[in-house]
C-alpha cells in the first residue's frame, strides 16, 4: 500500500535540499503555486500562519504579462517580475 504524502513535505526532505521550500507561477502557474500551498483563502491563510510571501500587481499590464510568446507581453514587467522573484528565493530560501 502506498502512502500519501503532501508535496511540500516531499519536496522539504529531499537529500539535496536544505529543507526550505518556494514556488513560483505566472498565470496558470500561479493558480498552480496556490493550489500547491492549500490554501483556499491564500492571502488571509499565508499572514495568519505567519508565512513569508510576497504579491504584485503589476498596472498596466495584461493577464500573461508574462508570456512572450503572446502581444501581451510586458517586458518591462516581465523582467521586473522575475527579478523579484530571484531576489525573494535568495533572500529566503538559499541555504546560509
């Protein structure tokens, strides 16, 4: 019989790790991230247990802002986006 296991503690134990976990979507992907989390109302959930996240909003932009193989494309956005990104999961989830 095989047992379950949630993702994140999966994820958490694998050897190469350091047992610290982020996720990251655009879109679709986005949607996916939350999921992933569990967390129904994802906002409320993440600042009542305390969790470091971070969301934008990004004006002027489209939903798939993202996607540059779309005309709503942003790159300025995109580039802004994904550096964020790497900025947050260097601060928080590289091992020290």
């Amino acid at each position: 019989m095989h047992r379950l296991v949630p993702l994140g503690s999966h994820l958490q134990s694998l050897p190469a790790g350091n047992g610290k976990l982020g996720v990251v979507g655009f879109c679709y992907g986005g949607g996916m991230a939350n999921f992933l989390a569990a967390w129904p109302a994802s906002e409320a959930a993440l600042k009542a247990a305390g969790v470091k996240y971070q969301a934008f909003i990004y004006p002027g932009t489209q939903h798939g802002f993202n996607n540059d193989t779309t005309p709503r494309y942003n790159k300025e956005a995109a580039t802004l986006a994904w550096q964020r990104t790497i900025d947050f999961f260097n601060k928080h989830l590289r091992a020290s």
